[in-house]
C-alpha cells in the first residue's frame, strides 16, 4: 500500500473513527466505575458517621443506667461488683494443645448412670470432663468426689438448668453459676476453672445478652467449651449405634474434637455406646484427654 493511495487514506479515515470511538468509550467505562466507588465511599462514611452517633447516645443512656458513683475515675458494671470470690487465675499465653487430640464431655450429671460411665472410663484408662449441675443429695456429692478423685475434670454447667431464668440478665447467670461453682469447690476442694453454658454459648435464649455474659465470664477468668461433635444423646430418638457413629464418622477431619455427651439416667445409649467409642477413637490414633485452661476453648461463633 502506498502512501498518498485512495486505499491509504481510506485505512487512515478508518482507523480515525474507529479511535473516535474506542477512546470515549473507554473513558466512559473508566469514569463510570470510579463514580460507582466514590458513591460506595461516601455510603460507606455516612453510615460509620450513622453509627457514632448511636454509639454516643447509648454510651450516655448506659452511663446513666449501669455505672455506679458519677464521682468514681473509674466505672465498672453494677454486675462486676458482684460475688468477689467468683474469679480464677488464666494465662491464655499458655495454651498448650495437642495434637490429633479428643477430650470427651459429659453434662448434666452426677446422675444415677456416673457411676458406670466412670467405671467405663477407668477400665479403658481415659480421662474425661464433667459438667455439672447443682445437686445438694450426699449421693451427688459422693459421686462428685469420685470424679475428682478419678481424675477427671469437673466444670460448672448449672444450678437451676432453665434457660429462661439463667439467661434472663448477667445477675441470674452469675447467681446460677455462683452456686454451683462454690458447690464444687466445697466437695471437691477445687475451684472449677472452665464451664459450658446450657444449651452452648449462643442459643436461642440468650441473644441479646451471650456476649455480655462472655464478656463478664472471661474478665472473671473462666474459660467455656462449647463442642465440635454432638453424640446426638440429647434428640428424643436415638440408639447406641447412632450415638456411635455421630461420634467417629468425621473425626479424622478433626485435628481437635470436643465431643458433646450427656449424663443422664434418660442417657443409657451413651453408657452403650462409650467403649466401642473410645476403641474406635484410640484405633485411630486419637489421644483422649480432659480438658483444663490449658486447651484452647472451642467456641460457637457469633452471629454478627
Ligand atoms: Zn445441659
């Protein structure tokens, strides 16, 4: 092609529209998008502006209706005041897990079926957990003694047990905690350092209020486990076989499994179901152990 030619002027005319029209519209696309963030920003600033304000005047409303002494320097929660005993030492500095590791869990108790479960757990040479719920029976006492004695842990689940009332402010749980936290300590000698709240730490009870309960439990000291794998004892039906098999199915994807059982008299499938459990568990090359402050909790995730 020549230069000067009809065909070389008319690839130049071509190639003129053809930049007449890729150029703007590239720009346009360009600036378009850019609008579109700079609106997301804006948004996004108003709505953080939004919640200052909100913050502002709840901080001033919960001045008004939580701190104590206008005159102190330091506020603290009428609740904080409340049982000056009810604290445990932590250093979460000193997690010390362990691999590959299985630390099974036992609520509600002591009930008529501890004794087996125990005896169970001696013969294949395992230590548990036990969270309890307050008992004030000599029965009770001596079975929790036992626990200690056996070496298992024992944790703080309840005294009363009724969602409503435990979750109905921070006083009612603290007040139901309190109880049976003192239990413990008085029969065994040991303050339970770790707990797990009824019904796991978020439930359909609780919202609204599990994180300041959180909040409170964990500036006392005490750490809660929540649990990684249901037995599934607690559902109307279920047989030994299925207990078993919620418990070992997916523990191989699991470096670390709190395993959620109940001790109950309601609750034979468990007892069924506990030694071929832990064979199984140990066949796997799972270590078993109880749970302290040392493991690093197990928790539901918040909602929001
Ligand atoms: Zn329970």
């Amino acid at each position: 092609m020549k230069i000067g030619s009809v065909q070389f002027y008319k690839r130049l005319i071509l190639t003129c529209i053809a930049l007449m029209i890729i150029v703007p519209t590239g720009l346009c696309i360009h600036f378009a998008v850019k609008n579109s963030e700079l609106n997301r920003e804006v948004e996004a600033l108003s709505l953080i502006k939004e919640n200052i304000y909100v913050d502002e005047q709840w901080f001033a409303s919960a001045k008004q209706t939580f701190f104590l002494d206008e005159n102190k320097t330091e506020y603290s929660l009428e609740y904080q005041e409340l049982y000056p005993d009810l604290y445990v030492e932590r250093n979460e500095e000193m997690f010390d897990d362990v691999p590959n590791s299985v630390y099974l869990t036992f609520d509600d108790g002591p009930s008529p079926v501890t004794k087996d479960i125990l005896k169970v757990l001696k013969e294949k040479d395992v230590k548990a957990t036990f969270f309890v719920v307050y008992n004030d029976s000599s029965e009770a006492a001596e079975l929790l003694r036992e626990i200690a004695e056996e070496g298992h842990t024992i944790g703080v689940h309840s005294t009363t047990h009724i969602y409503s009332q435990i979750y109905s402010s921070v006083e009612a749980f603290l007040s139901d905690f309190e109880m049976t936290a003192t239990w413990i300590e008085e029969v065994t000698g040991n303050k339970p350092e770790i707990f797990r709240f009824p019904g796991g730490s978020i439930n359909i009870y609780n919202e609204g209020i599990y994180q300041t309960i959180i909040a409170e439990m964990l500036r006392r000291g005490y750490l809660y486990y929540d649990w990684n794998v249901d037995s599934g004892d607690a559902a109307r039906f279920y047989s030994k076989y299925s207990i078993y098999n919620n418990v070992v199915k997916d523990i191989d994807k699991k470096d670390k499994a709190i395993v959620l059982f109940h001790d109950s008299l309601q609750k034979k499938g468990t007892l069924q179901a506990l030694p071929d459990i832990i064979d199984s568990l140990k066949a796997s090359g799972k270590t078993i152990l109880p749970l302290t402050n040392q493991v690093k909790p197990i928790t539901f995730s918040y909602i929001n």
